[in-house]
C-alpha cells in the first residue's frame, strides 16, 4: 500500500494534468472567455499592467527569492532539496490552482464555506473584468495574480519540516494542503465567505498567508519531531549570502505582493508600497537593536529576519494604515518576531527556520494591529479600526486570528497525519545523516 501511493505522490503532477484534461473537455473550450458581467466593462491598461508586474514579482518571491532564503539557512547537505521545495511547490499549485483551487476559493459562495466549481479549469474567467475582483482588469490577470498567493503559502511551510520530510511527503501534502486548507480560508476572507462578510480586514494575506502558513508549520514542527542532533550538532545557516539575496528579492517582491492587492495602479497601492517598505526597514532596525542589547551584538541574519517580519506583519493593513502606524507595526514586529524565536528554544519544538516565529506572530500581530490602526480614510473599501473610533473591528480581527489560526492547525495535523500513514513524512535516520541533496535527488550543491 505504502509504495503504490508513493508512486502515487511521484506521478501527482501527470495525474493532476490528466484530471485538466478532462475538466477542460466537460467546460468547453468556448467558456473560457464567458463573461462574468452582465455588461461589458472598461479595461484600464495601466492597471493591468500593475496587477501583471505585481505577479511577476510576487513570482519572484518564491523562486528565487524565498528558495535562496531557505536554501542559504540549511546546512550544505540539505541547499539542493531545500531550494527544490519552493520550485516543486510552485509548479503542483499551479496546476491545482487552474483545474479547480481558483474556483473553490473565489467561485461563486456555497454558503460562505467554499467556493463552486463554475470556474474550473478556469471556465469563464478570461479577458473581461470581473466586478468585484477587478472591475477594470481582465478577469484572468486577477487569477493569476492570485495563484502566485495560493503558492508562496505552502512553500512558506516548508521552512518548517526543512532537513527531514520525504521528497514524496512534500509534493501529497502540497495538494492536500492547498486544496483542504488554503482554498477554503482564501474564500473565507477573499472569496465572499463568512469572514469577510463579517467585515473582517486582510488587505494582502495576514491571515490567509502569514497566520495560515504559521499555524501549519507550528502542526509540522509537532508532528514531524525534531531534527537529528537538534541542540547537540551544529546547524547554524550555511550560507548568508544567500539569506541576504534572498530578503532582497522578497523585499522587491512585497511591493507587487502588497501594491498589487490594491488591483490597480491607484492611490490605495501608493500606501500599501509605502507602508511595506516603512514596516519592513524599521523592523530590521528593531531586531537588530533589541539582538545588540541582548546578545551583544548585531547580525546579518537578525536584520534580514527583522526586515522578513515586518513585511509580514504589515501585509494584513498595508492598504489600511497610514506611513505612522505601518512604522509602528513594524518596530513591534522586530521585537515580538525576536523574542518568539528565543521563547521557541525554551518551548523545545523544531521550526527549522522559524516560519512560525516570524510569519506565524508576524501575521496575528497584522491582524490585530489592523484592527486598531486601520483607517477608512485612506480606503474606503476597508474600516475605521479602535483608534478611528470603531471598536468593534478589533472583535472582527480577533475572531478572524483565532478561526485561521485553529482551522489551520488542526486541518494541517490530520493531513500530516494521513500522510505519515500513507507514504511516511520523515527521511530515515542514515538518509537524514547524508542529507536530502544526496538522499532525496542524487546532487549535491558543492562538490
């Protein structure tokens, strides 16, 4: 049983291609340019063409941004399989994302859970605009826009279970994952769910992504145990180098990640780019001063993190908060995201490169900073927070923490656990020993 699903996971990229197919033969190729609206509408060139060079670098933020991050904080050993999750990852959501996971998680709403299946195989979702999604870009540049999202979530997780997760672990529980986790929560805030029905605030992903993605790598650190010799052997990052490239594409990246939520070249992405880049530089600096005060001296790594959580924990208000509460979102996250990781080696669970430390508490703290700080003013789309004379949407940003946090959870361990039932989640110990380049893909990354 064990080896058919194994063959099973190795294949599930054929098997999901062969199951395109056949969704796109029952459409029909002719609705693929069906039009959601009722009547035509206008497309914006230049708002097309921000939302389109959002994805691209949202692209980049995942290969090769997030991949040389993860790649340079292994040991050498483990680079090539680690570098290798975030490049897998991106290509099994892809096909997920067009044969279905973009309609469950912004079809037409089934009662505020989930999405339909209307658009499957992206039948109906083409040139023409759609009204609440971009009203003046092509409905597909919004899909696409977003599949770069659904992507980046899970191969944030693999920062988690790096150095001892099976290579046909990985690619069963992308697709679980993305399609029993991320889509449904997607849907919930973005899609016309309950949340965001309740009025709750998620500009870019602090719930969806960053609190998701923590929850989920929290589950991986339970589940999959520690690392072999964690706490004895010496697994300090091997390349910083390569953690640095890696921060600067993801702090190039954030501007379309966080800018091109606003759909359009407007006002609106003006403040999420300037708040992006106002968290994540006064974030490094606060690691960085609160790490000098209590280890005596500043590093590279530290501010690179600091600068990672900040564009994190500002993603939930970007486009709700103004140049001085996206400054003080930011030094909050250094300090918090800071003594997270500390506080990790006292608890004992094995987050191999702290997703939780710095994703996990980066996205709660967004949304909870969103619901004090937001400002209607600057967006009318979104809410007045406390401090705008609206206390009920700190409530809304509560409820919405504690659903993502608990859904996530507790849906990432069943799924681990059906994994390590069905093909196994962990490498042997001889295989952990040699590592996963040599292990898991016959390479290595130096010679």
């Amino acid at each position: 049983m064990t080896a058919i699903v194994t063959k099973v996971a190795k294949y599930g990229v054929l098997i999901l291609g062969i199951v395109g197919c056949v969704l796109v033969w029952a459409t029909g190729a002719s609705s693929q340019e069906a039009s959601p609206l009722a009547a035509p509408a206008k497309i914006d060139s230049g708002d097309t063409a921000w939302v389109l060079a959002s994805s691209a670098l949202v692209l980049a933020m995942i290969v090769p941004g997030l991949a040389f991050i993860y790649g340079g904080l292994v040991r050498s050993k483990n680079v090539i399989g680690t570098m290798m999750h975030s490049f897998i990852i991106l290509c099994v959501v892809t096909l997920i994302w067009v044969l279905f996971g973009y309609s469950l998680a912004f079809g037409p709403d089934r009662g505020g859970v989930i999405g339909g299946l209307d658009w499957a195989a992206l039948s109906g979702v083409g040139s023409l605009p759609h009204p609440t999604y971009g009203p003046t870009i092509p409905h597909l540049a919004f899909a696409v826009f977003q599949l770069l999202f659904a992507a980046f979530t899970p191969a944030l997780i693999a920062g988690a279970f790096a150095e001892r997760m099976k290579f046909s672990a990985v690619l069963l529980f992308t697709i679980l994952w993305s399609i029993f986790i991320y889509c449904p929560l997607a849907h919930w805030l973005w899609g016309g769910g309950w949340l965001s029905k309740l009025g709750a605030l998620d500009f870019a992903g602090g719930a969806v992504v960053h609190t998701n993605s923590g929850a989920a790598a929290l589950a991986c650190a339970v589940v999959l145990g520690r690392r072999r010799g964690w706490r004895t052997d010496y697994m300090a990052p091997h390349n910083l180098p390569f953690i640095l490239l890696g921060t600067g594409l993801l702090w190039v990246g954030w501007f379309g990640f966080n800018g091109g939520s606003a759909r359009g070249a407007n006002a609106v992405a003006v403040g999420a780019l300037a708040a992006t880049h106002l968290a994540a530089s006064t974030a490094a600096l606060a690691w960085m001063m609160v790490e000098w005060m209590h280890r005596g001296k500043p590093t590279v790594l530290g501010v690179a993190s600091g600068a990672v959580a900040g564009l994190a924990t500002v993603t939930a208000g970007a486009g709700f908060v103004g140049p001085l509460s996206a400054m003080l979102i930011g030094g909050a996250a250094g300090v918090l995201s800071y003594f997270a990781i500390v506080w990790k080696g006292k608890i004992g669970y094995d987050d191999a490169l702290d997703v939780v430390g710095i994703h996990g508490v980066g996205g709660i703290l967004g949304l909870l900073a969103t619901g004090l700080l937001a400002c209607k003013a600057l967006n009318p789309a979104g809410a007045d927070g406390v401090f705008f004379g609206n206390p009920a949407q700190f409530g809304i940003q509560t409820l919405t923490v504690v659903s993502a946090v608990v859904f996530s959870f507790v849906g990432t361990y069943v799924i681990l656990k059906l994994v390590d039932g069905l093909t196994g989640l962990r490498i042997t110990p001889d295989e952990e020993a040699t590592g996963l380049d040599i292990s898991q893909h016959s390479e290595r990354a130096y010679s």
